[in-house]
C-alpha cells in the first residue's frame, strides 16, 4: 500500500510563488473568497498550509485583480475554471 502525501507550502511560499502578498491571501481567506488553509500547530502558533489547487486559485485572483478585474468577480471566475479543470480531469467528466 502506497501513502501519498500531498504537498502543501507556508504562507510566505505562498505569496512568492503567487506573487499576492500574504495580507492579501489572509484577507481574501477571511472573506470566503479562498478555502481555509490547513492550520499546523507547533507549541503555541499555528501556521497556515497552502494545497496546491489552493495556489491554482489565489495565483488565478491574482492575475484576474491584476487585468482589472474586482476581487468578487476575479474569485468567482477562478473557482470556476479550477472546479471546471477537475470535472474535465474526471473519468467521465467531460461530457
């Protein structure tokens, strides 16, 4: 039996890879606008871990807010492409 674990990234790997800063992506995860990050708790803090579909997402915003789009409309149409990207990779999924 094979374990995969998937891989997640911090809060400032996040921003870097994203080009958002991390205020933006605290932000936008207080507002509903991203899922909530897996929270790790190491003695007293807890610290934020990012999924990869979760960096598709806020890289995508980014970009949306970038060409002028507002922040409602830009979540809207990223969460949109990714959920349409994961029908389509399904077995059966593009019909």
């Amino acid at each position: 039996m094979t374990t995969e674990s998937k891989q997640t990234f911090s809060i400032g790997d996040t921003a870097k890879i994203t080009r958002a800063t991390q205020k933006q992506i605290r932000n936008w995860e207080a507002r509903g606008y991203i899922s909530l990050a897996e929270r790790v708790v190491s003695g007293c803090r807890g610290y934020r871990r990012f999924s990869t579909e979760q960096l598709e997402i806020i890289s995508s915003i980014k970009n949306l807010i970038d060409e002028g789009y507002t922040l409602p409309a830009a979540a809207k149409i990223a969460k949109t492409a990714i959920l349409n990207q994961t029908k389509e990779s399904m077995p059966g999924g593009n019909h």
